[in-house]
C-alpha cells in the first residue's frame, strides 16, 4: 500500500500492541512499527487475513491507546497495515500526543 493512498503520513513509531481478533477472540501481542493518525503497522510473522475486524491497544511510554479496527492488508512472514475505527477522545489525544513526538524524530521540528 502506497503513501499515496493513505489520509495521512505515517511516522516510524516503535510500541507494543495487543490484538484482538473479534470473531475468534483470540488475543496475540505485536509490535508496532509506524503509526498515523488513521492506523498503524504491526510486525506480525503469522498475520491476520486482510477485513479482519480487531481490537487493538498500544502501550508506549506509561500511555495507551485503544480502537477497533480492521486489517487492511496483510503481508505473509511481515506484518499487517490496520486502520483505526471508533476512536474515542481520550484515546484520540493520545494518539496525537505520539504523533507529534514522532514527527519531531523524524523531522527535527514540528510538522
């Protein structure tokens, strides 16, 4: 998936993540490896299937962040792209709390 397809950027952010599949229930841990303010990347070697519906919580720096959300895309060995769904306020503030120090990394100055 191309950046031209996407809403947003999407930075390199390093956190872990715990995924929930909504149909089967069954919980893996994974890390994430970008983030953007409509998704994110996970490394995952065995990968969900592409429309999988998710709940997703990312723990980084004593801060979490929690959303449904879907599978997207799915490489096999690699990792999945996710995009959130149902974002709540709270969570949405700490998602742009990330953002932010993420483009700061990336860029050295804000965006």
């Amino acid at each position: 998936m191309g950046d031209e397809r996407r809403r947003t950027p999407r930075y390199p952010f390093i956190a872990t993540a715990e995924v929930v599949d909504q149909s089967s229930q069954a919980s893996v841990s994974t890390r994430v490896t970008e983030l953007s303010l409509h998704g994110c990347y996970l490394d995952m070697p065995d990968p969900l299937p592409t429309d999988t519906q998710i709940k997703i919580k990312i723990y980084c720096e004593g801060k979490f962040f929690e959303s449904s959300g879907v599978i997207v895309y799915s490489q096999p060995n690699l990792g999945v792209g996710v995009t959130f769904r149902e974002v709540r306020p709270q969570f949405l503030s700490v998602l742009k709390q990330w953002l932010l120090v993420a483009a700061v990394a990336k860029y050295g100055t804000k965006p």
